[in-house]
C-alpha cells in the first residue's frame, strides 16, 4: 500500500479560443491548460511541486494537445459581444447574458 506520492493534474486556466480539433473533426473551443503536481499523503494532494505550461485541452472531448503545431492550427481568438444593458462583454458562445438575461441582439428573455 502507497502511503506517500505525486499526483499530477491538467488545470484549465482562463484563456480560451477556437481551434480545429483532430480528434472531434470540428471546430470548436480550447482552454489552454496547466500540469500541477502535487506530493500526496493517502491520495490527498498537499504539496505543490510544479506548475508546467501543458499546452491547451479541446473544451468538447478534453483532449490534450502539447505538440504546438495542433495549438497553433486554425486557431483564432474567440469572438465576443457586449450586453447593450450591464455593457460587460461575454464570448459567442454564450447565448444570452448571465446576469442581465438579453440575447446580443439585445431581446430580453
């Protein structure tokens, strides 16, 4: 029985955009993506050792891609529009504003 160990995981972060998946055959969303690890105690993560750039992970099938020439292929900022009400800008993907309820072309809900 372990006791004591490393434990790594993949953390998205913040920065998001589109890209040609090569496993799903579509374009859709990236997170680009950090690798912790951490020393664990009874697989309780406790110590943070390292924090690596990893590379990005397809938001749709969570595949993860450290070979640069799939991060940089087709990939394009993801588009974004502001709510005519709370003036906050929120990505395309989202239909409607969270906090305000109106779509972007500005029918409330």
């Amino acid at each position: 029985m372990f006791i004591f160990g490393i434990t790594e995981r993949v953390l998205q972060t913040s920065q998001h955009g589109q890209f040609f998946c090569p496993n799903c055959q579509v374009t859709t969303t990236y997170a680009e993506c950090r690798r912790k690890s951490y020393l664990h105690i009874f697989f309780i993560p406790l110590i943070p050792c390292d924090n690596d750039p990893a590379g990005i992970q397809c938001c749709n099938c969570l595949s993860e891609y450290d070979d640069p020439s799939v991060s940089e292929y087709n990939q394009q900022a993801l588009a974004t529009w502001q709510c005519s009400q709370c003036k906050r800008t929120w990505p395309e993907t989202n239909v409607r504003c969270p906090i305000c309820k109106i779509r972007p072309d500005a029918i409330e809900e």
